[in-house]
C-alpha cells in the first residue's frame, strides 16, 4: 500500500493515449511534473500564451519513446499528431486532479 507524504514527489509518470490516425491511440508513458493548486493554476491561465510544445515541455520531463525527450522532437510529435497536445493536457490535469479508482 502506498503511503501518503505531505510533500509529494516532483515528478510522476502517467500513461497517456496518443490518438494515431486510421489506428488505435497508441500510450506512451510521460514523466510530469508535479505541482500544488496554486501552481497548477498559474499554468493553466498562462496557457493561452503558449504553443503546443512549451505547453508540454512546462508539463513533463521525460517519455519513454525511442526519441529523446527535447522541445524539437515535442514539435515532431504535436505536428504529425494534432490531438497529441491535447491527449497529454488532459492525461497531466486527470493525474493532478483526480484519484485513480482500483477495483
């Protein structure tokens, strides 16, 4: 059983589904970043004022796909995979925001 600490980890890993044309959404686990309600809204209003990549770059760390974990090839990703931005917002706020349900 997990513990809680009243200072969580800076990171945790997620999975999230990259939607992929013509084929099933393919996941890739994400390493995010962690933050407190203050902080997450901070972000989340700053949001508007930013592209894809830095949106994803200010959310995560690392992935675990064969290509390095760098704004270029974030670019690479939100531009051959429009709704990858979007799969990788929602998947960091769902983490932050909602408790993971077990059976």
């Amino acid at each position: 059983m997990t513990r809680l600490t009243l200072q969580p980890s800076p990171t945790f890993e997620a999975t999230v589904k990259i939607p992929v044309p013509g084929a099933e959404p393919v996941e890739v686990k994400f390493n995010f970043k962690h933050r407190t309600k203050a902080e997450l809204k901070a972000f989340t209003d700053s949001m508007g004022d930013r592209e894809d990549v830095d949106q994803v770059m200010g959310m995560a760390t690392a992935w675990d796909l064969a290509d390095a974990f760098n704004a270029e090839n974030v670019g690479l990703l939100v531009s051959n995979y429009f709704a990858a931005a979007r799969a990788i917002f929602f998947a960091y706020i769902d983490e932050l925001t909602q408790a993971k349900e077990k059976n």
